[in-house]
C-alpha cells in the first residue's frame, strides 16, 4: 500500500536543530530515511523515525552536509542567511529567510 509523504520543509528552506546546537539550510528531501552505515546505526540508536521525510542540510559555518530527521529539526525565524562553502551549487541567493534554489525540484 502506497502511502503518501508530506515534507514539512523544503530546499532552500533554513533550520534549527533542536537537539544540536546548529542552524542550515535544506538543499533536499528524501520521503523517508535512505541512510545506511553509521548514519542508519545512530538513526536507530536514537529512535529516530525512518519512515517520515529526511533532510540534507548545508550546517551553517561549517563544510559538511548533516542528514537529519523531520523530527530534529524546526524552521529557523531569525532571518540570517548561512554560511557554507557549498551554497552557490545550490542555491541562486538569499531572498527574505530562505535560499532560492538554481534548478526547480521534482
């Protein structure tokens, strides 16, 4: 049975992490969690619930990309844009309180 998944957040949307002490901005969104190694260990580890949407996120100064749990993160209302090395692969600019992304989603 096919079920279908909302995102609450999408690309170019910025986050909080509310259990680090982090901010970054969304750059894609898997359905459900499609990790696997150590990533798939802490997920499980930490109850993390797989079967809602996931996100790749650009981690505000910073040069990585975290992946994290709908249920980990929350919008970020502060209006400051991030800073990552990464963001013009992805990201056109900055227009308000979210990044306008260079290619249209699916």
């Amino acid at each position: 049975m096919y079920r279908e998944m909302i995102a609450k957040f999408a690309p170019g949307q910025v986050i909080q992490h509310r259990g680090r002490d982090y901010r970054g901005v969304i750059v894609d969104v898997d359905p459900v969690f499609y990790g696997d190694g150590d990533i798939a260990a802490q997920a499980v580890g930490e109850n993390e619930p797989l079967d809602r949407p996931w996100y790749h996120v650009l981690v505000n100064g910073h040069e990585y990309v975290t992946y994290v749990s709908e249920a980990s993160i929350e919008a970020d209302d502060t209006g400051r844009p991030v800073i990552h090395p990464s963001l013009t692969l992805f990201f056109a600019g900055f227009e308000g309180n979210h990044y306008v992304p260079r290619r249209r989603a699916n």
